[in-house]
C-alpha cells in the first residue's frame, strides 16, 4: 500500500521556522519525482517546491530564500525546512510523489496537479500569526 505522511505543521509566530518531513512507504520513493504543494484558507493551491530524481530542486518565488527541500534515500523521507516564515505561509502542505506511472488519483487535493504526481499525502496544517 503507497502511504504519504505528512508530520511537523503547527502554529508559529511570523519569523519563526518549522520543518515539515513526508514518510514514504509502498513506491519506489528514490526514483520518484517529488513535491511539496499547500492550499491556502482561500483554497488556491500553489506548488512550494519540487526535488526530481536527479537531485534539482525548485522553488515557487514565493518562498525562494526562505524554504529548503531535501530527502532522506534510507529513511523513504521528504523534508521541507521553512525559516522566516510569514502570515501568506499559512496553508495546508501537502507531499506529493510521481513514480512515473499511470496511476491517477482523481481525489488528489490539488485538482490541477493530478496528472503530475501519483500519490499524495493528507495534509500538515501550517498557521503564521503575525
């Protein structure tokens, strides 16, 4: 069975820092494709950062500076270290993984996104107080 789980969300005050981390099991997560979305309180999903298999890495400019994706290989884990975090950070995070199959999962909660990634994890609540 493929299982994402998200963990390390919480409240923070602006300027304060959290590292999410994504656990992988059931895919081959080190060939894998992956990705860290959020959704906003106003529902727009924005894609945060991406870590292809060949260890490139992306950022939304948003949080360019500020956040870094990284994985652990022997642990199947995906992290998003966040420093200088701001009220507009508050979402739900969301850890994504494309295997490179045909595999769709149409109740992927980033509707746009669905043909990018196969598997989705459930979510870690992010909230920045100004």
């Amino acid at each position: 069975e493929v299982q994402l789980v998200e963990s390390g969300g919480g409240s923070v005050q602006a300027g304060g820092s959290l590292r999410l981390s994504c656990t992988a099991s059931g895919f081959r997560f080190g060939d894998s494709d992956l990705g860290w979305y959020r959704r906003t309180p106003g529902n727009d999903c924005e894609l945060v950062s991406t870590l292809v298999s060949d260890g490139s890495t992306t950022y939304a400019d948003s949080v360019k500076g500020r956040f870094t994706i990284s994985h652990d290989t022997a642990k199947n884990t995906l992290y998003l270290q966040m420093n200088s975090l701001k009220p507009d950070d508050t979402a739900v995070y969301y850890c994504a993984a494309d295997e490179g199959t045909s595999y769709v999962n149409h109740n992927a909660p980033c509707p746009a996104a669905v043909y990018e990634y196969n598997y989705w994890g459930q979510g870690t609540q992010v909230t920045v107080s100004s």
